[in-house]
C-alpha cells in the first residue's frame, strides 16, 4: 500500500479511537507538566530537589507517548526495526539524563563538592546525554529506509536550529543584563522540543498533502 494511503487510513483509525491514542496529547501533557513545574521552581513555591523529583515523574508521560507513536508508524507502514530499537535507547538514556541531573543537583546542594567527586558528579547527567548522542547517529546508521532516515535528519536539524536560535538570543539579552543567567545544560530540553517540533510539522505536512 502507498504511504500516503496508509497515511489517510492512519487518521481515519486515529479520529475513531479518540484523542488518547495520539502522541500529539502525550507530549502536550509531558511539556504542559514541564511548564507548570518549572512555573513552581520559579516562584520559589518548590525547592531544587522536589523540582527535579517532579520532572522524573513527569518524564513518564514518555511511555505512552512512545507508544502511541510507534502505533502511528506501524499503522502507516513507517516502523522499521531501527525506530524501535531507537525509541528503546532514547527512552532509557532520556530517564538517565533526568536522574543523573536530579541526583548531581540534589548532591551539590547538600555537600561541598570539590575536585575530582565534583567532577564525577558533573558527569552523572552528562553520560546519557552521550547516550542520547550515540542512540542518533546508531539509528542513522541502523536505518535502511532512506525516507525515515531523511525525516530523522530534519527533525534533528530543527532540534539544532533551536538550540542554536534560543541559545544565540538568551545570550545576547544576558549580555546585556536584561534576563538571568540559565545554565547551559537547559540546551537539552532546548533540543529535545525542538526535535519533537519538527516532527510535529512533517506529519502536519504530510497530513495536508493526504487531504490534499
């Protein structure tokens, strides 16, 4: 079957099992909880270590947003064996990064780190960023649809085009002493919303052209 029909075929199954079966309300409950708890640790309404706490647990509206989208893509024809072994290890190093961050914060704040513990700790959160890192370029090379790697490249490239553009505009207005310093590990998140964007806007038009 062509994909755009499979396309068509995949939305008629999504209007009819309802909004819960779309990644598109997964990742808006995932960013919407990331929002609030970031709006709480703002207003000093919760401290660092019940912030990051609550982020954990916020990144487990990862699971069935992975899974909604993985039935997404086999509805459509467009799960390859690499997509799945990618969504494993982007998951798992996604939690490492949240924990490893929480428990370097959690221990900076309650110990006077110095030396070479303070360097390690550093380290916890940013090993699964490596993570992250190698589970991309392994899936680049793992995927043999040139169409699913094509997409997987402009979604990281819109990840990057973020980073850069938030970072570049956030440093100039700190520059300047116009907003507070944020710590650069913030590129991150920074990334990971961009990605998912740019994901969101290929299936938007792919969407418009089946409809089309």
């Amino acid at each position: 079957m062509p994909r755009d029909l499979r396309g068509e075929t995949m939305m008629a199954q999504e209007s009819a099992s309802g909004w819960r079966q779309r990644p598109g309300f997964y990742a808006g409950m995932m960013l919407g909880s990331f929002g609030a708890i970031a709006g709480l640790r703002l207003s000093g309404a919760i401290n660092a270590p019940t912030g990051f706490i609550l982020m954990a647990a916020a990144m487990l509206w990862m699971v069935p947003l992975v899974r909604t989208g993985m039935d997404r893509q086999k509805r459509c024809g467009m799960l390859s064996p690499a997509i799945v072994r990618y969504n494993r290890r982007f998951m798992l190093a996604s939690f490492g990064y949240m924990l490893g961050l929480g428990i370097a914060v959690w221990l900076n704040e309650r110990f006077d780190l110095a030396g070479a513990v303070a360097f390690a700790v550093a380290l916890l959160p940013v090993v699964p960023t490596l993570a992250m890192v190698w589970t991309m370029a392994r899936y680049l090379v793992e995927e043999d649809d040139e169409y699913l790697r094509h997409r997987s490249m402009i979604a990281n490239l819109v990840g990057l085009g973020a980073v850069l553009s938030v970072g570049c505009f956030y440093g100039f207005l700190e520059t300047f002493e116009l907003v507070p310093h944020v710590p650069g590990w913030w590129a991150v998140p920074v990334w990971a919303i961009g990605m998912g964007a740019g994901q969101g806007w290929m299936a938007l038009r792919k969407k418009d052209r089946a409809e089309g």
